[in-house]
C-alpha cells in the first residue's frame, strides 16, 4: 500500500485496485473485439472488485480509540500500545502505521494481539544516538481482506513523545583551568560576601547587613535592593560547534551534527553546576555566539541555540572562524571544538584559533560506529574493515594533538573522555 495515509472517513484504493481495474478493462475491450461473452463477465468481475471490497467497509468502525506509550530509558526504545473499538470479526483488518523519527530505525515489526475489542500492539526501535526529543503520531487503518482498499479510521490520536537525556560529564567537578576571564566592561568587587563575587542585584531582605545594601539602586528605584553574591567561578568555556557539510554526505553529516549537539547539551548542566561560565559559538557561514555567562536562564538560553543549530550548506573558509571567535570572547578562553574532522586538513579549525590564542579541546564524535556494517560484509571481512577505518581517522586526527587534546567519540553513552582531556589540557603532543 502507498505510504500516504488517506484522509479520515476517505476511502483509498490500493494499487493491486487499480492493477484490476485496468486488467478489467483491457479484458473487456478484448471481449468486445473478439466477442466473447465468456470474456465479458470476467472482466466484469475485475472491474467490480475495488468496488465490492470498499462496500464491505464495517460501518461501526467509525472511531477507533488510541493509547500508547514509550518503555524503556536506554537505545531501544519499545512501544506499547493499545486501540480500542468495535473489532468484532473485522479486528484482523485493523493496522497502525508508525513512522520513527529520523533518528531511529526499526528494530522489530509491529506485532499485533487482537481481540473483539481491543487490539496491542508492540513495535521496537532503536537509536543510533544517545539524545532523541521527538514527538511522533500513528495512524490506524481498515484494510480488506485482499488488500484491494484502506481507510483511515478517526478517533483519539495521541502524540507520543519520544525522549532521551544526553549523556553528561559527571567528572566536571574535578575539572581544574588556569583562570577565569572577566566579560568585557565587567569590574570586580572588593565587596564579597562568603558566597563570592558580585553578580546582580535583588530585593533587600528584612534585617540585610547595610554592606551589602546597593544605595545608589536603592535611590534610584525607591525601594531597597541588595548586591548579590555569587560564588567563585573556577573557569570560562567555549562550546564551538561546526555546522559546515563533510564528504560523507546530508545523511551522516546530520548524524554527527545530532551527536555533537548531545555532547554539547550534556556539557551544559555540569558544567554550570560547578560554577563554569559557559559561552556557544555555531561555525557554519558566520560565527554565531552568545557570550559567557552563568546561571540557569543562560544555560537554557545556550541549550535552546545548540538545538537551533542547522548544517551549512557549504564548507566556509576555516580562518573566518577564527576571526569571529576573536571578536566574541577574549583570547585565552578554553575552547571545544565539537567538530567530525572528516576533510581537507587546510579546513581543521584547531591551528587558526590556537594562532589567535584560543587554548583547545577537540572533541570529535565518530562515524565509524554509525557505518559499522552497512557495507553488507562477512563477520572476518567486516572486522578488518573496521580495523582500517579506525586506523585511518587515528592517522587523521593525529596532527591535531600538536594543538591541544583530541577526544575521538565513539562511545555515545559517555563523556567522560571530555574530563580526562581538561586535566591533560596542559600538555602537549605530537601525533
């Protein structure tokens, strides 16, 4: 049957209808040239077939109920549901169709236990990423016996929502960095209280310490207002994601773009739990950037641009970016660089922001995993293949370490390699 469902109450005649249908009458013509009257009522009986098969439609399926739910909390994701109705006889007709977000496939078929009134169903993806936000509908179909017609059946349509938490770094606490960098225009207070530095202003509790009073805020608002105190901050970070296309093409590209956003994503919170101000930069034609900050207003507004972010259209030239970072945070900032790192070496964008002064991380989520096994080979030959790609993309990222640590990603369920790489930041090697 066609994949387009067809509108509710609307009959849809099926191909093998219309393969009939024109069967019946090429059959008919032929009866009438050759005139056979033999002929005539077969092709007769094909024409009559669509049309008997949409007749025998149950008219008290008219609404058919639908329940749903996503189990589970790791890769595969099982879907339980249920329909209900008056089945009766006709609940072997009965189907629903569910699409899986792009970012899953199908791992298992829809299985079906069938009753007079109610029918379950069970279906199994799998996802080939560790962060899914999706919202996916289902549509339920009659279709007769032969196949020859379908209908699309009204009725509550609930959409399921579909979600899995990225990965995150739980060893961001023993992230250490050399310095934290103070915004542009941003003045230190000699004011502290024994939570920390200075970060804004609220409303003045009963019996607050007259130090911490702000009287100028308070003349100028006419009510009275405090200096907040934040605690110390033991770093800045800037999260770079490359957006530019790769050779591997739109399918992988977007792929990798959704792992790198699920590194990105799970970055966020940890590293704002521990007093990380936290900057994004997205690199695909222009540098776009929200500056560092902290807080959890700014982490949702950081979040919300990481899942903003689209694949360019073409590959843009590397120095640029590094001319962008440059007028959006101050030099010295530890940088990660989310990026596949699949292309010309002239495209890397490690050495352009190490010139400009950026210290780096390369974090670099791998395709290997993704391509493992499309290529239909037998388990010896798909083994060695795996062993040259892996050798191949160790040779490729190997110049990077001259610039700072790399992270080649191939364990989607982890960040932890993120936390080793910031204690060896300071190191330097040669690849």
């Amino acid at each position: 049957m066609t994949d387009a469902p067809a509108a509710y109450g609307v009959h849809r005649w099926t191909t093998r209808s219309y393969l009939l249908l024109v069967g019946g009458g090429g059959v008919l013509a032929a009866s009438v040239v050759t005139r056979n009257s033999v002929a005539v009522f077969f092709g007769l009986a094909l024409l009559l077939a669509p049309f008997a098969a949409a007749w025998s439609y149950p008219r008290r399926l008219s609404k058919v109920d639908l329940a749903w739910e996503d189990v589970g909390t790791g890769p595969e994701v099982e879907i339980h549901g249920s329909l209900t109705g008056p089945f009766g006889a006709s609940a072997g007709d009965v189907s629903v169709h569910v699409d899986p977000p792009p970012e899953a496939v199908v791992a298992a078929a829809v299985t079906y236990d069938r009753g007079p009134r109610e029918i379950r169903f069970t279906t199994t993806w799998r996802l080939r990423e560790p962060y899914l936000s999706e919202r996916t509908s289902a549509v339920v179909t009659w279709s007769d016996a032969l196949g020859l017609g379908e209908r699309t059946l009204e009725g509550s349509r609930p959409e399921l929502a579909v979600e899995r938490l990225p990965p995150e770094l739980h060893t961001a606490g023993e992230v250490r960095l050399g310095r934290t960098l103070a915004l542009p225009g941003a003045v230190r207070t000699r004011f502290t209280s024994r939570t920390g530095e200075f970060d804004g202003l609220r409303m003045a509790a009963p019996g607050e310490p007259s130090r911490f009073i702000n009287w100028r805020a308070t003349a100028r608002l006419g009510r009275m207002v405090a200096n907040e105190f934040e605690a110390e901050q033991r770093a800045d970070v800037v999260l770079l994601l490359d957006l530019r296309p790769t050779s591997l093409g739109p399918y992988y590209d977007r792929l990798l773009l959704r792992l790198g956003q699920a590194a990105c994503v799970g970055l966020v919170r940890p590293f704002l739990r521990n007093r990380f101000r936290i900057g994004f930069a997205a690199f695909g034609e222009l540098v776009e950037a929200l500056p560092l900050s902290s807080g959890r207003a700014h982490g949702h507004r950081v979040v919300q641009a990481i899942q903003a972010a689209r694949l360019a259209e073409v590959a843009e030239d590397a120095q640029r970016c590094a001319y962008g970072m440059r007028r959006s945070f101050a030099p010295g900032t530890m940088t990660i660089v989310v990026s596949s790192w699949t292309d010309d070496p002239t495209q890397d964008l490690a050495p352009y922001l190490r010139r400009v002064g950026f210290p780096l991380v390369t974090f670099s989520p791998s395709p290997l995993p993704l391509r493992e096994g499309s290529g239909r080979l037998e388990e010896t030959q798909e083994r060695l293949a795996r062993r040259l790609e892996r050798l191949e993309r160790r040779v490729r990222l190997a110049p990077l370490w001259r610039y700072g640590p790399v992270v080649d990603w191939e364990n989607y369920e982890s960040l932890e390699p993120v936390g080793r790489a910031f204690r060896t930041a300071g190191r330097r090697r040669v690849g």
